[in-house]
C-alpha cells in the first residue's frame, strides 16, 4: 500500500528562536521498512521549546519538531510488518527494534537501531522524506516530528494502540506522561512505603508523582519555584509541596529542609527541570547508604553536572532515564490498560487545546504556571 507523496500542513522551525512557519509541506511515500501516519493530535513537550531555542546539540534547521503525537497509519512501506493501514498509532523517539545488542540486553529500553541517523535528522537511508513545495529537504525530530498533519517514521518508531483509547489522550503517551510515570514504576520501581521527592511539577514530574502514589509510597515531595503547581500536585497526589523561594527558613537549604521532612533523606528523587544545580540537590538531598536520584530533565549543550564524591561513596546512586525505562511496543499496552482502568491519569494533563495553526501560540502557553500540556489538532 506504498502511496505517493502527499502535500500538506506542518509547522517548520527554520531557525532557532524564531516562531514555526505554518505552511503546506512535501511528505514522500514511505520507503521500505518506514510508515507514513496521518496526525490526528500532537502536544508540546518542553523538549521541543529546548531544541527550537537552539541549545540542543542535536538541533538542526531547517525542521519539522514534535514527538508527543498520536495518529492513525495511511500508508507502509515494504516489509512492514509491526502495524497496518488504519492501526492508531503513537509514534516513538525511542525505537524498539527488538533484534540489536540493546534491545536483547534485557538492560535498557535504549535501541540502536536508528538513533544514530535520528539524531542527524534524518531516516535510516539517510535522506529526508520532508521537502518545500520548492524542493529542499526539511530536517526530521526525535524520529517523530509530529508537527506535521502526515509524518514519515520508521517501522521499529511506532506502536499501535487499542482504538478504544482516544487519540487525544493517547498522544501524551508519546513523552511526557510515560517518561514520569516509567520512571517511578519501571525504572526507579519504587515500592511501597518508599519516600520521593520530584523536582518540577510538570507533566513529566506530575507523571512521576502519580506513579509513586500508584505505588504506595509513604512521602510524594513536589519540590517547584511556581505556587501555582501546588494545587496541580495534590491533585495528582503528591503529599507534600515546597517552593524553595518561600518555604526555607533563614539559612536552610532545600537540602536540609528535605532531609528534615524525611528522617535522613529519601529513598528516591527525580529532576525533572533540566536544571544542573537542581540535579545536585535531588542528588544530595537522597538518604545516605541507598538513595537513588534520578535525572530526567534536559540540559543544555555545555551544562555538566557536578557533587562531592563523597555522595556516591556514601552510597548514593546517581541515574538517568529515557522515556522512563518504557520500551515503546513492549510495555505501551499495559500502560494503556492502566489508563483504561483509571490508574493513570492523562487527560487531566491537557489544560489547554488548540487548533494546529495556533502553534505558536502553543509554544507560549508553556511559560504559563497554568498550562500543563496544550494539545494541538489537526
Ligand atoms: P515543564 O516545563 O512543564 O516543567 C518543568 C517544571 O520545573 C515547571 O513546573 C517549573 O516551574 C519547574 N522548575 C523550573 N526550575 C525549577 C527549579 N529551579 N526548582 C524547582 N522547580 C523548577 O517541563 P516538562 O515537559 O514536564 O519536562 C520536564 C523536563 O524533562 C524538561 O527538561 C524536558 O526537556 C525533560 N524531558 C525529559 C525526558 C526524558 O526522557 N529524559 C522526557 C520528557 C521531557
Ligand atoms: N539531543 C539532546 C538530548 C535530548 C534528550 O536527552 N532527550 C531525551 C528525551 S527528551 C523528550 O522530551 C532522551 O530520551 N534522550 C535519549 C536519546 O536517545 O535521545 C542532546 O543533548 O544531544
Ligand atoms: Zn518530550
């Protein structure tokens, strides 16, 4: 069912810090072992505004951004066989070839079949399927780039979904709430009991709240310098809130105060604001002998992280986590069984909707402490 290329709506960032260009695009017919999907809905993820602000190592423009998107397959290319025309879809950054070194390592949710070529912004031939009506190659994202009405990945780049789940919600699957959530419940495993601190209480820091709680854990600290993500918190069950700018006494660092809140520390914390100095606290503020900190934030080409030795000597683990450990097509129904049933919430994240051409907009509506995710229609 190869079909031709097709002309139609994306948003193409030309160059860093400049507002998307609505405009019609050239979306080739997808080639061997590539599926072409027509995008139904696609959310903003802080990932997209850190990569169109220029800081990214891996940015390149002129291109189509977006990774968090939902849609439905038009067409596939030869010797696909992992989903069929009309399956919905949710398009992955992270691959799951299920045949390479990593993914049989049982180890790492990590594949190498086609990040090399996605971080170079282009499918695994290495050439682009997106063009201008003029003709010149347009750049693709994190192997997604849902900003776009149709949208070329590769085959091991996307996972179908039960057509009862609403397209809607099943678009923030694709990032942020499955990035929080994976890493609570897959890769920290928190468990019952356990005490966690989140820093930044976004969709990706709500999502690890909501799995800790999910979990039993005794203490769910929402660490954020905004007070109008407390009420966001409780509703998502963290059961405490610090805003370090307001809630330290004199001389007392958020460091002290959680150590204070927690008899020594916690058993687990998680960056989730991509800020370097908030990682050392995460890091710092876990119990000594078995506290894990987690980052998941994005920092900025350039930015490093830093601690006393003397932290991991005294038995704290500092880690990482992409798309929360989740591997896309293995893990993806279960996490929409546990929507289904009311176990994770999503919906609740999309504060704000908005019709594609408002994008931009879009983009501006992640600087408001209110907006939690704006998901964008076609
Ligand atoms: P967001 O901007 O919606 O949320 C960030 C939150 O951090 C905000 O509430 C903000 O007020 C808070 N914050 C900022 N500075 C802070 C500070 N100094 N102390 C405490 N809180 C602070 O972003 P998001 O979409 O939830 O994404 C969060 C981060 O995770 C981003 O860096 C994003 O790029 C990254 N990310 C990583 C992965 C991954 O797989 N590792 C996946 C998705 C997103
Ligand atoms: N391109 C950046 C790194 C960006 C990054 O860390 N991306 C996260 C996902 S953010 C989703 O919102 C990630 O999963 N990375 C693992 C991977 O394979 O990309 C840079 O610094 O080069
Ligand atoms: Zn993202």
């Amino acid at each position: 069912t190869q079909g031709k290329a097709i002309q139609c709506k994306a948003a193409v960032a030309y160059e860093a810090k400049k507002p998307l260009v609505v405009q019609d695009v050239i979306v080739d017919a997808p080639k061997a072992h590539e599926v072409r999907i027509k995008i139904m809905n696609t959310a903003i993820c802080h990932t997209d505004a850190y990569t169109l602000s220029g800081v990214d190592p891996e940015g390149l423009f002129p291109c189509i951004l977006g990774h968090e998107g939902s849609g439905i397959v038009e067409s596939i290319g030869e010797g696909v066989t992992s989903v069929k025309v009309g399956d919905h879809v949710i398009p992955l950054y992270t691959a799951e070839c299920q045949k390479c070194k990593f993914c049989k390592s049982g180890k790492t949710n990590l594949c190498g079949a086609v990040r090399e070529t996605q971080g170079k912004g282009v499918m695994p031939d290495g050439t682009s399927r997106f063009h201008t009506l003029e003709g010149k190659d347009i750049f693709h994202f994190m192997g997604c780039s849902t900003f776009s009405e149709y949208t070329v990945v590769a085959d091991v780049s996307v996972v179908a979904i039960d057509k009862k789940v609403s397209l809607e919600p099943a678009s923030l699957l694709g990032c942020g709430v499955t990035t929080g959530f994976g890493a609570a419940v897959k890769a920290a495993n928190v468990q019952k009991g356990d005490t966690v601190a989140v820093f930044g209480a976004g969709t990706v820091g709500l999502s690890v709240v909501q799995g800790a709680r999910m979990r039993g854990c005794s203490k769910v600290i929402v660490v954020d310098i905004n007070d109008e993500k407390k009420q966001f918190s409780y509703d998502f069950g963290a059961t405490d809130f610090v805003n370090p700018m307001t809630d330290l006494k004199d001389g007392e660092t958020i460091v002290n105060k959680l150590i204070s809140m927690t008899d020594g520390g916690l058993d687990y914390t998680f960056d989730c604001t991509g800020n370097v100095h908030v990682m050392r606290n995460a890091l710092e503020a876990c119990h000594k002998g078995w506290g894990q900190s987690f980052i998941i934030g994005v920092a900025a080409a350039g930015q490093e992280i830093s601690t006393r030795p003397f932290q991991l000597v005294t038995g704290r683990v500092w880690r990482g986590t992409a798309f929360g450990d989740i591997k896309g097509r293995t893990d993806m129904p279960q996490l929409l069984d546990d929507y289904e049933k009311g176990l994770l919430k999503i919906d609740e994240f999309i504060t704000h909707r908005r019709q594609f051409d408002e994008i931009n907009d879009g983009f501006e509506d992640l600087h408001m402490g209110t907006c939690l995710r704006t998901v964008l229609k076609f």
